[in-house]
C-alpha cells in the first residue's frame, strides 16, 4: 500500500490534549473534532491536513489515552504521522481506528512531498528513502479496512 | 542474542508481529467497553473460551445498583459465552491470573495497565484497550510491536526493613514516570536469586509507572516451584546474554524503606526523611501487595497492639483470605484493630469501600498516587507493607524496624 502526501511539520512531545483539547470531547460528533484538531497547538494548521502526511518530532501522542484524537486527525484526513517515537497507547489507538503511523526520524521541510510503502517498508522524502519495519500482515488489513471494529465486521 | 521479550514474541526489536495470545482477561470495568465494541463487531461467537477470562475485582461488590445493572448484563455475557468468570469476591484479576493460570513463555493481555504483573513468570504481559480486546475475543490474536528492553541488574540481599516495594520505588524514581516508554524491564543478576514470586510480582507491577510494556523475570527454580504448588509442571527459561537499550544496576543491600509522595510515583523519599507525618488511613492490599505474604508480615509487626489510625486491610484473592483465615494471621489483624475488605481493588481507584476526604492523607500499598485517585482532595503515599505497619500503629509516617 503505497501513499503520498506534502508534510505538515510539527514539533516532538505534541501531547493529545494539543491535538484535541478535552473541550471538545463530550460529543460523538467527528466533525467538532476535525474543525477543532491541533487547534491549541497552532489554529493555522487545521486547513492543511486533507491529503498530508505530518511529520512530528520524538514521543507523539502522549498524555491522555484519549481515542478521539487518533480519529480526530485520520478524520481531517491525514494520510499517515510520521515520528521518530510515538507514545504507546496512541500508538495502539491509531492502528485501531485506521490511521497509518510510521516510526522514523525524518527532517521535515514544510510541504514537501512523503511518500511510503507500509508493506514494503520504506518513506520517501527529499529524493532520501528510509527503511523501517514493514506493519504486520494484520495491522495492514486493519488499516485498510478503516480500522479494528470495521476490520472484524467484515471477517467475523 | 534474543531478550526474553524478543524470544516470547518471536521477532526483533522494532518489528510488528500478529499473535495468538494465551491467556485474554478482563475485569468489570474494562469489561464493559469491551462488551460494548464487541457489540459493535456483531459477532456472536467467541475465539477457544478456555483462554478468556473475566474477572469482577474493581467495584465488588457493587456498590449502587448502576454499577450492579453493568455488572449484572457483564455476568450474564461471560455465563453465557462460557469463558472463565470470576465473580464477587474471588479477588483481584492479576492475582487470580498468577495463582497458577499464566506460565513461563506465554503471551497474556489484560485490559487493564497492571496487567503487566504476570511478566513474573517469564511470560510476556502487558495491558491493551476495550477494542483490542474485543478482536481478541472473536480470533484468539492481535498484533503487537516487540519492544526494545531495559536490563536491570540486580545484586546482593535485602538489609534491615527494606523489602521489594522499597527495590521496585527505587527503580521507577531511576527511570522516571516516562522513562521507559513502549521499552519492557527485564530483571537479571544474582539479586533474583533471592527474590520470592512474591517480591518479584510486586517488582513487575510497578514497571508499568515507568510507561514500560512489560517487565520480565525469566522462570527459574523459584518460579517452578511455586507453579508446582498450583499443580503446573513447568520448566525453567534459559538465560542468554542480549542487547539492553539501557541498563541499570542496583545493590539490594543499599535499598533503604521509600515512600512515593503525592502525587508522582517517581518522586520518592527515605521515610526516614518524612517520618512523623500524621495520617488519616492505612490501607494494605492491592495487586502490588496484597497477597498473604504482605498480609502476614504487617500482622507479624502489629500482632498483640492496637493500630493508631484507621487501617483497612483488602485481600488481594479468595485464596489469601483463607490462607489468613487458616494461619490466624486474619484473627491477628482484627485483633489490632483493622478493618477487612472483600477480596478485590478495594479503595485503590477511589470508587468504594474506604475513600478519602478532602484533605485526608493515606499510606497505602498500592502502586498509583495519582491526585484525587482515592478521593479528591486527599492525598497518598505509597509505602512498603513493612511500613505502612509501623505507621499504623504510631498513626503517622514510621520508619520500620529491623526485625
Ligand atoms: S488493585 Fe488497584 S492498581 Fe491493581 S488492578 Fe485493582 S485498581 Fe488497578
């Protein structure tokens, strides 16, 4: 599965509480989430995330278990996050609501163009490919499937 | 070479793999959003039962009749679905799983943090959501991304009062409360040799208050026979020198008793430094040190006196009970004056049975100080059992003796 998308870069640390302030939680509606996500870290960045791929630094998602914010930002519809390190539980959140993340440190330059290959594993930026751990065969499928529940509806 | 993390998992540091999980259990809290995602799957059949569990620890028993109602559909389920059920009473989730059920070499989840207890064993442990849960309920399997491990080494005995929850303070105040992040613990050296189930399940606890996955003992002759006593034959793991991330080395014979303080784990001090204190409440039991163990050396130092200040004492299991009930230790402690719980979490999550007022200050001997977890406004030390019994018969903070 190949995807591509212009980074949106982003500092390390950026904690759920920045990408979706607990405000902004007591609704099951995903369009607050999507109108809101990243809104305290940087209000201007919201517009740019249809179709890019974010580029963090070390440690993203920690803080709150919060699973909205993995939604939050798949359903503005970033392609992937990249990062050297991603918290553990959002790591898991992620997988599970069908939003793609790739561990790697990469130098992020505004806009420029990532490609990656989850499968094969390797990302692409600036004409420099990085290898990483290819996802499992199943966290491939829970990924395209749009996540774990939608994965076992389709396969129970 | 393979750390044990890398060998159970069958993979290397970095990597994602599928598998299939051993033991799956949940208990009465995270049960009920598992339920609830396993609605939304819309499955009506469950992977082999004989590997699922669910175990009513938290709120038991329950304590208004919301908490019955979600307990009530939560019973029904699990009778009807015919995994293990463990109801009312039988005791807390992560200890019924070690008296005998996990073995060296497993893949265990729970869904609850301190799942990563059972790493005791030498099985791999560790803690996974409601959702997570509920997919492993329909195959039996989930993915995980082996984690790079965090060696820590240790030597020589225990001196004086100091026993494992002082050793498992020290290193989380090392490490820190982030320190080890998605990494496991794995506890080697000759300092293991001397370190009972007990002790080192109380050290596996804690890993998780340092953001690790897992922490790891390998089973030797001390893990088989305990296991044998269950009526589990096992055999014991294989050490191997392997890659550590980065590693730690601690001298049993320089741990001194600890206190965590409000409201980090990872902010510790001698209780020498703290000591006269007054407290409001002591509670013993937990997953971290409720077994019979803990039960019987705080009744050793408080037998034939009268605890100072209010002092809950909860079980950890049916079996602790009944070994206290057996041995007198039970008898001793409500001679001294505490007060027994139910087998279960007891006040530990702030939900029941011996919650804190506003500005009240507890010594317990759980694992999480967090603010407001066992009522707001109060706040929480946590301390070895050694300590909390000295200082229930003072009613403050007290350094333990030697004995
Ligand atoms: S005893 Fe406390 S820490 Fe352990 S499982 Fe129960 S609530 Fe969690």
């Amino acid at each position: 599965m190949t995807a591509k998308g212009p980074a949106v870069c982003v500092g390390p640390d950026i904690d759920t509480d920045l990408v979706i302030a607990g405000r902004y939680l007591r609704t099951k509606d995903h369009s607050v989430w999507v109108e809101h996500v990243f809104e305290d870290l940087d209000p201007s960045l919201a517009p740019l995330l249809e179709g890019s791929v974010i580029v963090a630094g070390k440690n993203f998602g920690c803080g709150s278990s919060r699973e909205q914010a993995a939604v939050a930002i798949r359903e503005a519809g970033v392609v992937a996050v990249v990062a050297p390190s991603f918290a553990r539980i959002f790591f898991r959140n992620a997988i599970n609501v069908g939003l793609p993340l790739i561990e790697c440190d990469l130098a992020c330059t505004e806009g420029c163009l990532v490609t990656f290959d989850l499968s094969e594993g390797w990302v692409e930026a600036e004409g420099k490919r990085h290898s990483i751990h290819p996802l499992s065969p199943r966290m491939q499928a829970i990924l395209s499937a749009g996540g774990l529940v939608e994965y076992w509806r389709n396969h129970r | 070479m393979a750390t044990l993390s890398e060998r159970i998992l069958n993979g290397t540091a970095g990597e994602y793999v599928d598998r299939k999980v051993d033991r799956a259990y949940v208990h009465d809290g995270t049960g009920v959003l598992t339920l609830e995602a396993w609605k939304r799957i819309g499955s009506e059949r469950l992977t082999d039962k004989t590997r699922l569990s669910m175990l009513f620890d938290h709120i038991v028993p329950a304590n208004n009749s919301t908490t019955a109602t979600l307990q009530h559909e939560l019973r029904e389920f699990a009778r009807g679905s015919f995994m293990h059920f463990s109801d009312v009473g039988c005791g807390i989730c992560h200890q019924i799983m070690s008296e005998g059920v996990v073995l060296p070499g497993e893949v265990v989840v729970g869904a609850d943090s301190h799942s990563c207890t059972l790493g005791a064993f030498g099985a791999f442990s560790t803690g996974v959501g409601a959702t997570d849960m509920a997919g492993i309920w329909l195959t039996g399997e989930t993915w995980f991304r082996v984690p790079e491990t965090i060696g820590i080494h240790l030597s020589g005995t225990f001196y004086g009062a100091a026993e494992a929850k002082d050793l498992a303070l020290t290193y989380v105040s090392r490490l820190g409360m982030d320190g080890a992040t998605y990494k496991a613990l794995e506890f080697t050296g000759d300092g293991v040799l001397g370190l009972s189930m007990d002790d080192r399940l109380v050290l596996c606890n804690l890993s998780v208050e340092t953001g690790a996955k897992a922490g790891l003992f390998y089973a030797d002759d001390v893990t088989v026979q305990y296991l044998a006593r269950t009526g589990q034959m096992v055999q014991p793991q294989v050490t191997e020198p392997c890659n550590y991330v980065q590693e730690l080395t601690i001298d049993l014979s320089e741990i001194v008793p600890l206190v965590a303080v409000p409201h980090r784990v990872d902010t510790v001090k001698p209780v020498r430094e703290i000591a006269g204190l007054p407290l409001d409440q002591i509670f013993v039991g937990t997953c971290t040190n409720g077994r019979y163990s803990d039960l019987a050396r705080f009744a050793r130092i408080v037998k034939g006196k009268s605890v100072a200040v209010r002092t809950i004492v909860v079980p950890a299991s049916k079996a602790v009970l009944a070994e206290a009930i057996r041995t007198g230790v039970l008898t001793d402690l409500v001679d001294a004056g505490c007060t027994i719980g139910t087998p279960g979490c007891g006040p530990c999550l702030g939900a029941h049975s011996g919650v804190l007022g506003e500005g009240e200050v507890c010594l317990s001997t759980a694992n999480r100080n967090f603010r407001n977890r066992m009522g707001v406004g109060a706040a929480i030390y946590l301390g070895s059992v050694a300590t909390a019994a000295a200082s229930a018969l003072e009613g403050e903070i007290t350094e333990p003796e030697v004995n």
